[in-house]
C-alpha cells in the first residue's frame, strides 16, 4: 500500500467530517477521483488516478461510502429527534440511545437499541 493512501485512509477514520462532501476543497482533490473512477467500473486506463491501482481506490471509494452511510444516519436520528409532535416522539431511552449515537456515530448497537420501539 503507498504510504499516502494509508495517511488518508487513516485520516478518513480519524477525521470523517473531513469527507462528508466531496466538494471540499482540503479532500477534493483524492476523493473525487476515487469516487469518479469507481463509479466508471474502475477502467484500466484512467486519468484518476493512475498511480494507485484498482483495489486501492476501491478502498477510498468504500471507506467514503461508508462515511457517508453515517452521515445518513445521523440525519435520520436528528429529525426523529427534532420531531416537534409529542406523540411522534421517541421514548425517552430511544433518544438518549440515539443522541448517543450521534455523539459517537457507529451503526453498531443502534441497531440494538432502536428494536425494542417502533419509529
């Protein structure tokens, strides 16, 4: 593995808010490209990237879309949070769960704490 690609791959966990937009100027640069040529199939002769190899921006492109699967669920647990209804709220433990999560996002144990409500 290039020694670069380990720095961002390890940047991305460290930092995620970093990579949440593509459009960023700081990551543009990387994650655009990766998420160009995954999104083409990974042709062999490509000008994104050329020096890393096929697994390698799959490597990016996954880490970006796991990223952006948090993202998503942070968002849904925010409005089920900002819901202004009482009746449309969550329990009181699912929230504390779900601000939990959203304090320290992982898909693990959401899982766990949302089946025992209905949303």
């Amino acid at each position: 593995m290039k020694n670069g690609l380990e720095v961002l791959l390890k940047r991305m966990e460290s930092n995620p808010a970093e990579f949440t937009n593509p459009d960023t100027k700081k990551w543009g640069w990387a994650i655009n490209p990766a998420i160009r040529r995954a999104q083409q199939g990974y042709p062999e002769h490509t000008a994104d990237l050329p020096f890393l190899s096929d697994d390698e921006v799959r490597q990016i492109y996954d880490k970006w879309l796991a990223l952006q699967g948090e993202l998503f669920t942070e968002k849904v647990l925010k409005t089920l949070l900002a819901d202004s209804e009482p009746d449309q709220r969550v329990p009181k433990q699912l929230e504390l769960d779900l601000l939990a999560h959203i304090k320290r996002p992982t898909t693990t144990g959401i899982v766990h704490a949302h089946n025992n409500y209905r949303l």
